[in-house]
C-alpha cells in the first residue's frame, strides 16, 4: 500500500503560466499539478516543459505533493517529457491523461524506472480516468503498475466520453431527472451523473490502496457548488479533489476536513469504546446508537482528516 499523500486539495495550473505556477506554490492548496496536456496549446507545448522542470528546481513548494500531469500516452513528447522531469527530486507524481489499457501504464512506469536518475525510488503514477473505457478497466488499471498510487476522475471528458449533453464540468445535465407518475403529479428529481463513476474509482482505489481524487467544479466563481461537489466527494470518502481556481481551495479544503462537532462526537465514541474494551466488551451503546470495531475504523478514517 502507497505511503498516504494529504490531497484535499489538488489545484491545476498551466505549466507555461509562470506567474500562475508561482501562485500555486505559495498557495495554501494540498497538491498541485501542473498541465502539460489539455491546458496548453500545441505551440507551448515545449516552453511548458521546460518551464515545469524549472518550477521543481527553483520553487518553494513546502510540504505540497506536487504532479506533473503530462501528454497522452500517443503523443510525440510524453517520452521526453519523462526523461527531463522523472529524475528530479521535488516531482512526487506523474499524473497520466486517459489512461485506460495497462500496457500503457506499464510502458510509462518503465520509462519512469529507466530514467530516475539519482532518485532512490521512481516517481509515482497518478491515473486520470476519463473516458468510458477507463472507467470499465479501471480495476486492472488500479492493480496494473506498482508505481500507481492514486486515481483522479476527469469528469469533463468523462461527460464526454459518454455522449452527455452538458458543457458544464463537473455538473449534471438540467435533463437528467427522475419523472414521476402522473398520480404524483409528475414530480421531477434531480439525478447525479456522477455518482456512478465516482462509486466505481473509489472502490477500485480502495480495493487497491490507492487514493481517490475527484474531478474539479468548472463553476470556479460558483461558492455554493463548489462546496456542495466537495462535500459530496467528502462524503462519499474521496481523499480530495481537483480545483481549476485558488478561489475553490478554501471551500475544498473545508468540506474534507471535519466540524468540531463531528470531533467532539468521534471523541466521545472512541472514549467510550476504550472504556468498554478495558471491560471485556467489543461493542458498547453512545447516544442511543451501538459501536462496535467497524465504527471505530469509520471514526480514525474521519480524525485522519482533521486541520
């Protein structure tokens, strides 16, 4: 199982924008990314790069897990862009576009072990999953690479991988509702297209040791959904989720981490658990409510959160 990475929030930056990646560094999120890939236009790709790999080596990241999302596995430079960057030691993670067969993730996974440099351990894979195809092999794609130690879910292109009528990232299609009958009145309720493939990374991520990372809320300037998204992930038991704006980080960060109530509540449980452990009982009643070790794991998951 992967060494656990805090992750709550994984902010994406253009790697050709300096003064953005600048920001990113100094900025309060968990994890950064920076894009090679979708965020750059074909003409930067080479000055992004080479502007990435100055980041890792002239930048104060601070304790930041920081990624390198490259090119897809068919393009002309993700090769090169391996052998520059995977020997440098602030790179904690390649973050790899599209996966979907694992042949490709074991090809890069030899790439990255073949150029680590003077690294002592090669730099890990992170898996977006964004297509319909990576959704269906993402159990094998979890277990196919020892270096694999997390999973994004890339909701816009997921959402498009699939033929979703929406150009919203991360949002469910206004269309995509339950109508009820018309003894009901035709009552209308709102669907998640999202919760499926969300439940799917996350226990295939589970099942293996891995993390599980969301996919980011398009509406950066929208406060209201982009707590609501992150506190769904949160609750679902995403260890994080992706911002596209430093604006999202605080609201991100928050719903992933606990309310002193929810504290005060665990506290008080794993109290009196230890109190009923030390009198030979393996389960014991707190606030009307039964406890027993499946609780008690449910509650350190939550703690491990904490600010």
């Amino acid at each position: 199982m992967t060494t656990p990475r805090l992750s709550r929030t994984y902010l994406a930056v253009p790697a050709h924008r300096a003064r953005m990646v600048q920001n990113a560094a100094a900025s309060a999120a968990d994890a950064v990314f920076m894009d090679l890939e979708d965020a750059v236009p074909p003409a930067e790709k080479a000055a992004a790069l080479e502007a990435a790999a100055s980041a890792l080596t002239s930048l104060d990241w601070g304790s930041k897990t920081v990624t390198v999302r490259v090119n897809a596995i068919d393009s002309p430079s993700i090769r090169q862009e391996i052998e520059l960057l995977a020997g440098i030691a602030r790179l904690d993670a390649f973050l790899i576009p599209k996966a979907e067969a694992v042949s490709d993730v074991t090809t890069i996974g030899r790439w990255i072990t073949e150029t680590k440099g003077a690294r002592q351990t090669p730099v890990a894979m992170e898996l977006l999953i964004e297509t319909a195809r990576g959704l269906v092999n993402v159990d094998v794609l979890a277990a196919s690479d020892p270096l694999v130690s997390a999973l994004h879910l890339g909701v816009g292109d997921f959402a498009a991988s699939i033929g979703a009528r929406t150009s919203d990232v991360g949002v469910s299609p206004a269309g995509y509702r339950h109508v009820g009958s018309a003894a009901e009145g035709h009552a209308e309720v709102p669907l998640d297209l999202f919760a499926y493939p969300m439940m799917r990374l996350l226990v295939a991520a589970r099942a293996f040791g891995l993390r599980a990372i969301d996919g980011p809320c398009g509406a950066f300037r929208d406060a209201v959904a982009t707590a609501s998204s992150a506190r769904k992930a949160a609750a679902m038991g995403y260890d994080g989720k992706q911002a596209i704006h430093p604006s999202q980080i605080e609201a991100t960060r928050d719903a992933f981490i606990p309310s002193d109530a929810e504290l005060a509540s665990a506290e008080r449980i794993l109290a009196a658990f230890e109190e009923a452990e030390r009198n030979g009982q393996g389960a014991v009643t707190v606030d009307g409510k039964m406890v027993d070790y499946a609780n008690i794991r449910m509650i350190k998951r939550l703690m491990s959160f904490r600010g």
